[in-house]
C-alpha cells in the first residue's frame, strides 16, 4: 500500500517542479531571444510592449485588457499631441490642468559609438530630432550611453551648422571661443538639457558614421523615453538620414497582438 502512495508523492513533486521552472524557462528563452545580434540589414520594429521592450509592464502589472485600453489611451494621447505641435500649445484643453505627453508605440534596438553600446530607442514620426540618455545624465532612469567609452564620439560646436538649427533660446551658452552646442527644449510634458553630438549609429547591420543626436545631461518629467528617441519625422533638423518614405512605417497603428512590422535599415 505504500508503494502506491510514495510514486503518486514523488509523481506531484515532479509535476510542481516542472511547473515552477517552466516561467525560468520560458523566461530565459525571451532572453536569449532577444539577445540575438543583427545578422542582416533588416531592422526590426517592436512594439511597445513586446516581449523584448523594456517599455512592457512587469509580470502581473496589466492584464491583457488593460493593456489594450492602455494602448487606446495612448492613441488618444498622441493625438492630442500631435495637435498641439500645431497650436503650439503645453497643455491640452480636453481636462482641467491636463499635460500634453507623447508616449511611443514602436520600439527598435539601435547601437551606438564604437564599440556599440545597444539602447532600445522609442521611434518617434513626429520628431525629427534624436536623443540618447549620456552618462552622468542627472534625472535619466534607465540604460545610459557611456561617452568615455567610445572612440568616436564628439560634441558639436555652437558653429555647427546642425547647431545653428536648433531652436532653442538656451543654445550656446558657453563662455569659451567655440563652446559646445548645449541647449534646452521640451518634449510633452517633460524637458531636458542636452550637448548636440555625433557618433556612429548602426542599425540593424548597417552602420551610419557622425550621426547626429542630443546628448542629455539632465531630465525632467517622465514623458522622455528611458533609453533614447529616433526622431522619423522630416522637419527642419533631420538628425537622421532621410529614409526612403516606403520603407519606414509612418504613424503605425498601435496592435499588441499583431505581428510587429520590419523595415530595411537605410545605408550610410
């Protein structure tokens, strides 16, 4: 009769074994996942909340439901947005004291200087600036570019003609002769302090040498996107190398469930 009893005991304590380990698993599995370097010049988009942003709420934190009404409220936010670029406004008329925020539904993972350091960069269609959090970036919450280490990174002169397109009342402050382009601005409801540089970003395979993007030095708000924003848009500044309009996604529709787009990494 013991027999019997002690197989079904050791026979529960294999299946809760397995069924504790299957998250680890799974989980480690996602990571290798996304770990896999770029073998080819195709850059992946990613949604928001795919299993590999580091925007995607915690285990537990949303349930599938809420998370699509939380898509939905971030739609409705960039539209309100996206109008206020129009009106040149900082708060939104639909609530009493409601701040305008810009919140990203496409992610991609970038890399920057020499040796590239991997930042998951929010893309953004209505901007056509670039920002990376630096080291010793004050108020920044996540992964930082470390500047010492690479070794082709540079700030930018207030001479630059990049710089003398920026627009900011704060530009070029500096004392010195040629100071470096630091300058103010604001992003929704946030703002920051940034250096204007260059280094070499690579997407996907491809990699682009001096390109242009604000380093941060300080931040404040929580509308900046943790670990950098690629500005898409086709405004006065195009930091970034015009893309051929085909094959960049413009103002995609946010769908968690949806396969995540692809597009063609632009060459140098």
């Amino acid at each position: 009769m013991t027999t019997p009893i002690v197989v079904v005991f050791l026979a529960l304590i294999i299946i809760t074994l397995t069924t504790l380990c299957l998250p680890s698993a799974a989980r480690a599995s996602v990571g290798l996942k996304c770990d896999v370097p770029d073998r080819d010049t195709t850059l992946k988009v990613m949604h928001v909340y795919d299993k590999c942003s580091p925007f995607r709420p915690a285990k537990g934190g949303l349930s599938w439901e809420e998370t699509v009404v939380e898509t939905m409220r971030k739609d409705d936010a960039r539209v309100v947005y996206l109008s206020s670029l129009v009106a040149r406004k900082s708060v939104a008329p639909i609530a009493s004291g409601r701040q305008i925020i810009q919140s990203p539904t496409y992610v991609v993972r970038a890399k920057v200087g020499s040796p590239a350091q991997t930042l998951v960069m929010a893309m953004d269609t209505s901007n056509d600036a670039a920002w990376v959090p630096c080291s010793g970036c004050v108020g920044c919450t996540s992964t930082l570019f470390a500047t010492a280490m690479s070794t082709t990174y540079k700030t930018l002169g207030c001479q630059a003609p990049q710089c003398q397109q920026v627009s900011s009342a704060a530009r070029c402050t500096g004392t010195t002769p040629t100071p470096s382009c630091t300058f103010n601005q604001t992003y929704g409801s946030s703002a920051f302090a940034a250096t204007l540089s260059s280094d070499t970003l690579t997407l996907a395979t491809d990699p682009i040498p001096d390109y242009t993007f604000a380093c941060l030095s300080t931040v404040t708000g929580t509308s900046i996107p943790p670990q950098g924003l690629l500005g898409l848009g086709r405004g006065p500044l195009p930091y970034y190398p015009n893309p051929n309009p085909s094959t960049l996604p413009h103002s995609p529709i946010a769908s968690p469930t949806s396969p995540p787009p692809t597009s063609p990494a632009p060459s140098a």
